[in-house]
C-alpha cells in the first residue's frame, strides 16, 4: 500500500534536513497514517480505511462520513472511498 490518505490524498512530502552548517540532505515527511474503521449511516455499514490523524478531525467537523464523502472531490479519493461515495449518492437520490 501506498503511503497515502485515503479521503483526502495527503501523501509524501519531500524537503531538507539543513545542519547548522547549512548542508542540506534530502528528507521525506511521513503523513500520520492509522487504519480507521468509519461506519456510515445512510448505508447502515462500516467501511475499512487508512487515514490521517488530521482527516479524523475532518470527518468529525464536517459530521461524519456520508456528508464528508458528499462534499468531496472525487480525484482526491480511493478507488476504495468512491464506491462508498457512490453507493451513498445512489441511496440518497431516490429519496
């Protein structure tokens, strides 16, 4: 797997380590990753993910995982994630 967030796609981000000497050596920011089981309430099911610590907070503002999934953009979310984001806009139109 990839070191990327899947709902909101925050991935590697590359910078420099600078000494006090100002020699600069490449180095990698890791985003916080955790595996997080979210469940949706419209589905009525829980759905696995891997997510940052920041995009729990998120998910949490916004109030949970159907409306966050409804206002996201859909090039920033998984395979995995769009499914979901489909099958929630499908139950949510007939109503």
């Amino acid at each position: 797997m990839s070191r990327k967030c899947e709902l909101t796609g925050k991935t590697v981000q590359v910078g420099n380590n600078v000494s006090h000497a100002k020699n600069r050596t490449k180095r990698r920011f890791l985003p916080n990753l955790s595996n997080v089981t979210l469940s949706s309430e419209l589905l009525g099911k829980s759905f696995k993910f891997k997510v940052a610590a920041s995009t729990l907070r998120t998910v949490d503002a916004k109030g949970g995982l159907d409306p966050f999934l409804l206002k996201a953009k859909d090039h920033l979310l998984s395979s995995n994630a769009l499914k979901v984001k489909r099958q929630i806009t499908s139950t949510k139109s007939p109503s």
